[in-house]
C-alpha cells in the first residue's frame, strides 16, 4: 500500500508534496506490517496518510510553506503526528500549504502553487492545498489540515473531497505551527464521512501540552466519531441561513447546493429559514482578529532561533530585519502589519477590541438558532464558497478579492463551531462544489453521520 502511494506521488506533477522520503515511509509500512502479524493492530494500522507542513515532524522537514522555515526539522513530532504512529499510520510525507496558512488558493506558499487534480488550471483552494489535492487525486488515502477561518472546508469543496473542522479544543494544537491560536484547528480530509470519522477518533483528544486543549470537564473526552453512522435522518431540522444564499454566490454553486438539501429533505428532514445577521461582519472581524493573533506568534520566526538568518547584517535590529524581509512572503508581511496596527495603543479599542465584540455576536447568531430557548434547527447547511475553484493567478495580485469568498466559512470559525465539507456535485467547468454543514459544540458525531447519510 504504501508502495503504491509513494509510486503514483512520484509520477505526480500537482506540486502537492513538500517532502517525501520513501526509506522513511517503508519502515513505517514495514512496522504496521509487523503489527498485524502481532495481532496488534488498529482500524487504521498500515493506512497511509500525508501531512499538512503545519504539522512539526521529526523525521520529515517542517516548512510550513515558508522559505523562513525551508530547511527545519523539528525535534519532536506534532501530538496529531504521534497520534496517528501511535495507532500504526504509515506516514507519506508533507503537504504543500499557503504560508502559515495564511491563503485561500494555495498560491501563498514559497514552494509553489498546487494544481486542482480535476483542473489543472484551477486553484486547489487554501491553505490546506496540498491536503486536498493528494486526497483527491488519490496520492493519499488521508490527509491533516488545519482550519482557521475555512482551509479545511474551502480545499475539500475546490477538490471535490469531505473534511471536517471539529470543535476549537478538540484537536490538540501541539505541534502545530501557530498562526492565530484563537481560532486554528486540525482535522482529518478523506474521501468519505466515515474515513473522517475514523481518523477523528485517533486525532482528537485531550493534550496537557496545548493550553487551550478541551479538558474532560470541558467536554473534551475520548468519544467514538462512528457512533451515530446509519441512523436515519427523520425528524433532522436543517437550518438555511438566508445571508448564505444572498448576493455573490455563483449560481452553479446554488443550485447544487440546493440540489443536495432537496436529496435531505427525501432522507427525512426538514428546511428551516433562518437568520445568521452578522455573517457579513465576520469578514472585516476576523481578518483583524486573525492577522493580530499572527503578528504576536510569527515574532518568533527572528533569525536566533528557528529557520532562516540573513548571512550579513551589521547588529542585532538589522539582522532582524533583513531576516524577516528575506523569509517571510508578501501575504505573511501584510498580515503581521495589519495585526500589529489593530493592537497598537491608540487603534486598540476602536480595531481589535471591537472585532472581538463582533465576535461574540457571531457566536451568539449561531447560539439563538442551535441552541436557545427558540433553536430551531439542530445543524445549519449552505455554501461552503461563493463559487467553484477559480483559475490559477484569478486573485493572486487582489487579496481582499480572496478574503471576500471566505465569507461562508469564517463565522464558524469565529464561534468555535463544527464544520464540515461534503462533495454535492460539479459547477462551472465541471469543478467541485462543496456543501457545508455546521454542527453545534461537540456536535461532530452527528454533523458526520449527517454527511454519511448522503455519501
Ligand atoms: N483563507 C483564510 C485566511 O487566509 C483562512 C485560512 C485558514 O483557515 N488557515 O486566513
């Protein structure tokens, strides 16, 4: 298995590897193998799967789509990384990203960009790019991303694939190289619900080693994923937010999306229009809560510690800066300057406090519809991105164009919510389109047997 996959990445030319060492991976294969003679083995014991370059490793590089971080090795794996050994995965390699995932098209990263395994002349979606085209051009069985305003949905929808970001805490952060710790979160991109569901159970759980790791109290405990797999979805109330199906979104996009919550409503469940009013505003919100937290963990990236030092340099402040300059992209550097202006004395109350308010009516637009006095719907469906995937270079001299077709995917970010990603069809010459399906806290069992109902 692990043969075949090392094989057809090889003859692979979508860019989604990083980093591939085929000694490293056959040891792994021959380990697993071992295992099952053993009669040890786990339901995922012997699997290959790849990993997103924010994931640290030992054995492979760590780059993190970064020329900063272009020759790191890390000294220790990411808790997901021991994880997935722990349960006997054979691990493929790296996966391309945007840099420190900060992007939507995968055309952010120093190594280049990715090519949508359906179109070679379409974006694969970002961050988790390279995540999403391995998957979908079956380099890889399985792959990590991480989702901090929509790279694991917004990538499964541009590749046709299903991803899931859980719960923020569920997913231990350890390892994983930070860009805003408010909001990031790993989860496992497969082909089906079910595969994500599997990978879950070894992937999440309480971590000591993350702060913000949910906490058995906090409802962070050991859960089977599959559980609900095949129950039936009568009596399922699904909530249509009004402000998903508005202006902006492609009509290709629509009108799958429509198709997929008709397929529903013949599984048993019913349509409720609601109302999410301040989606709009998770845009301006989160692109100053996001770059704000980003400017404080990228300080350390400064010459002395990790990765990349300019080789001359007349003192400490200019090797710093001739440093930073050299390694960082030009996305990563307009982030750390918009993140470090919203936190100055001055701009403060009006920038960032004031996102962080928004913030919380957001969480509480979804709060009213899931779970008050007057909740109305049990998971909330729509659009995973205005449109399919655009072509390569569309938006990658305008990022604000890219920031607006985030607009589906940052609100549940923001709240800390579950989502996922599931393949509804094709749109606009013939690429993927994804149906989005968010759950409430802790609601990632149901939320995937949601999705596998209609796989
Ligand atoms: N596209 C968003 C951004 O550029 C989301 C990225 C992510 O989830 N890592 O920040």
């Amino acid at each position: 298995l692990a043969t075949h996959f090392l094989d057809r990445i090889e003859q692979s030319e979508l860019n989604a590897f990083l980093h591939v060492d085929r000694a490293l991976t056959l040891a792994q294969a021959a380990e697993a193998d071992a295992r099952i003679a053993a009669g040890t083995a786990t339901p995922l014991t012997g699997v290959p799967i790849a990993h997103k370059d924010i994931f640290v490793t030992r054995d492979w590089r760590s780059t993190a789509g970064s020329k900063m971080l272009a020759n790191y090795v890390s000294p220790f794996d990411a808790t997901v990384v021991q994880k997935f050994r722990d349960a006997g995965m054979v691990t493929l390699g790296k996966l391309n990203c945007d840099e420190f995932a900060m992007g939507s098209a995968n055309e952010n990263s120093a190594f280049g960009p990715v090519k949508n395994p359906w179109d070679h002349s379409a974006v694969p979606g970002g961050s988790s790019g390279g995540s999403a085209a391995a998957v979908a051009a079956r380099l890889a069985p399985a792959a990590t991303g991480t989702d901090t305003g929509g790279s694991i949905r917004q990538p499964a929808a541009f590749c046709g694939i299903t991803g899931i970001k859980p719960t923020y805490g569920r997913v231990s952060r350890f390892g994983m190289i930070a860009f805003a710790s408010s909001l990031d979160q790993g989860g496992p991109m497969a082909q089906t619900a079910e595969d994500c569901a599997l990978l879950l159970n070894a992937m999440a759980g309480f971590d000591e080693r993350d702060s913000t790791s949910l906490t058995p109290e906090l409802g962070g405990i050991d859960e089977d994923y599959t559980r609900e797999l095949g129950q039936p979805l009568t009596g399922l109330r699904i909530g249509v937010p009004k402000e998903y199906f508005g202006e902006g979104l492609s009509k290709d996009v629509e009108d799958a999306v429509r198709a997929a919550l008709a397929q529903y409503v013949a599984l048993g469940a019913t349509l409720v229009d609601i109302s999410l009013p301040n989606t709009a505003l998770s845009i301006p919100a989160y692109y100053m809560i996001a770059p704000a937290e980003a400017s404080s963990n990228l300080s350390r990236f400064d010459g002395v510690r990790y990765g990349h030092r300019a080789a001359e340099y007349k003192d400490l402040s200019d090797m710093y800066r001739k440093t930073r300059a050299e390694g960082f992209g030009a996305e990563v550097k307009r982030r750390i300057m918009v993140g470090t202006y919203v936190l100055c004395h001055g701009y403060y109350d009006a920038y960032y406090l004031k996102a962080q308010k928004i913030r919380r009516l957001i969480a509480q637009d979804f709060e009213a519809v899931l779970n008050g006095p007057d909740a109305v719907c049990d998971v909330i469906m729509g659009p995973v991105a205005p449109s399919v995937a655009w072509d390569l270079g569309d938006k990658s001299d305008d990022p604000v164009a890219a920031y607006l077709a985030d607009i589906y995917t940052l609100s549940t970010s923001l709240a800390g919510l579950p989502g996922m990603s599931i393949p509804v069809g094709f749109g606009a010459k013939g690429r993927p389109v994804g149906l989005q399906i968010i759950g409430k806290h802790f609601g990632e069992a149901k939320l995937l047997n949601v999705a596998h109902a209609y796989q």
